[in-house]
C-alpha cells in the first residue's frame, strides 16, 4: 500500500485539505488521469476505502474535506455552491493534473456535476451516483421535522430519522444488507455530530441547499447510476436527468436505494474504475451500460 499524502489548502480564508493515496503500482502505474471523489454532506478523505482499493490499481486516489465538511473550517453564511467548487478547482490545480476522472455521489454530484458544467476541459470521466436531482414534499417535511430535532439538541433522534429518511423500508422490496448500512448510517451521523463542531451546520445547509441539476453537460464521458429503490430520488428522474448530459450512460443496481454505496459497495467501487480506464493503455475492458435513452442497464 502505497504511503498516503495529505495537502491543506485554502479558498476566500477557508482552511480545508485533501488527501492523495499515489496509485499502489499492482497495476505496473496509473493508467489513467486522478479519481477525485466526492460524497456526501459528512463524508470525509477516510470514508471511501472501497475505492482506494478498486482504483488503487490504475490510479492516484483523491479525496477531500472540503470547506464545511470533516476537519476542515466551516464555511461562511450564504450559498456554498461556488466555494466549494472552486475549492475543488484548487485541488486539480494542486495536483498538477490537466484532468481528474471525477466522482461524486448523493451531495457530492452537485458539486462534481457543477464543476464539470463550468471546467469540461479538467474533466477526463464524470461518475454520479444517487443524484438528488428532486425532492418532494414528503421528503421536504422529513428533512424539516429533522432541522427541528438538531435544533431541539436531539441528536440520536436525528441520527434515526435521517438514516430512516435516506434508506428504502419497505420489507417487499429487497435491499442488501440494509439494517447492516442503517446501523452504519446512523452511528455516522451521531459520531459526526458529536466529534465536530460544525457537523450541525454542514447538515442544516444539506437539508436547506437546492443543488441545480440543470443546463445539461457537452464534452465529458459521464456514468450515472442509481439504486433500484432509491427513495430519495427515484431511479426515473435520475435517469432523466442522464439524459440531458451529451452521450451518457445511465445504470441502475439491484437491491439497493439511495446508499448503494454502502449496501452494493464492491459492485460500484468495480463500476467506476471499469469507467475511469475503459479505453486506457492497460485499462479493462468491460461492457458497460447502454447510453441514456436506451432502456437502462442493470446489474
């Protein structure tokens, strides 16, 4: 295992860092551009080990607290949309990479999908799971009814709903290893909450954002995918969403919802590095999904 790399980094006086785990070499050297990889609202550079070791192989690893996130400073009143992705504009510039492979999952396709709308040529791949592309209003009184809690000081109430809120019950619909990821869900969400300080305001701004999905996407090779029971956007609207950016792929995989990266986490970590290296000197070469507009792919 390669020996990891850790860079601070500041954007309008806000301290954040990012994390660089140089490719293990097991593949004879990175054979394609950085994966940078962006998650959630409390996911930080140490929640993604299943990607360290399926793109590990074939490429430099990255991953970050951003501003607001994990141990970096919080961000600063008003919309956060454009700090953060300038704040990821500053760590491709830090690397010295002309284009990373970019991948963002449930908040963090927001960020990922917004940084390759206004930077297409630091791009090389684009991956985007769980896109919260809508919410309705059940979702929205949810969220609410959480935002009172955390207010309250109930933080194990939070914890709950917002595991509850994020995950597919329904006992007919078959999802693997669900109570194994609503325990993890939850137990993350109060660790978060208790060990930093602004965990609270990260959450508040994750419930109140309304990323904007629109305007479409020309000029960079994209994969979105989502859980078959994803209850938080269905499968439908993310893959509409698909759709709108130019010669894209869209995937759905079985049992699973919104946290198929926890539930299906080998599977994804598999997926995105086939897409990253598809075509690449040394990369694999495996089929992937039909494009958008054809009848989904499944695995």
């Amino acid at each position: 295992m390669s020996e990891e790399i850790i860079r601070s980094l500041s954007v309008d006086g806000v301290r954040y860092g990012y994390r660089v785990l140089p490719c293990d070499g097991s593949g004879g050297g990175p054979v394609t551009a950085p994966a940078l990889v962006l998650g959630g609202a409390l996911q930080g550079m140490y929640g993604w080990p299943q990607m360290d070791d399926h793109l590990g192989p074939a490429a430099d690893v990255v991953t970050a607290d951003l501003p607001g996130m994990g141990t970096a400073d919080p961000l600063p009143p008003g919309p956060s949309a454009d700090i953060l992705r300038r704040a990821v504009l500053r760590i491709v510039d830090d690397l010295g990479a002309p284009r990373v492979n970019l991948f963002g999952f449930s908040y963090g396709t927001a960020i990922a999908f917004g940084f390759a709308q206004r930077h297409p040529e630091r791009v090389a791949r684009l991956a985007l799971g769980g896109v919260p592309v809508h919410i309705d209003t059940a979702q929205v009184d949810r969220w609410e009814r959480g935002r009172e809690l955390l207010a309250a000081g109930d933080q194990e109430g939070f914890a709950a709903l917002a595991a509850d809120a994020l995950m597919c019950l329904d006992p007919e619909r078959v999802v693997h290893r669900r109570e194994l990821a609503r325990r993890y869900v939850r137990r993350s969400f109060l660790h978060a909450l208790t060990h930093s300080p602004h965990a609270a305001d990260s959450l508040y701004r994750a419930l109140a954002d309304r990323p904007d999905f629109s305007g479409g996407l020309s000029g960079v090779p994209a994969l979105v995918f989502a859980g078959e029971h994803d209850t938080v956007t269905p499968p439908e609207r993310q893959r509409e969403f698909a759709a709108t950016i130019e010669g894209s792929r869209f995937l759905t995989i079985g049992e699973s919802d919104h946290w198929v990266v926890l539930e299906r986490a080998v599977e994804v970590a598999e997926l995105v590095a086939r897409f990253f290296t598809e075509g690449e000197c040394g990369g694999a070469s495996v089929p992937l999904p039909r494009q958008a507009g054809a009848p989904a792919g499944r695995i």
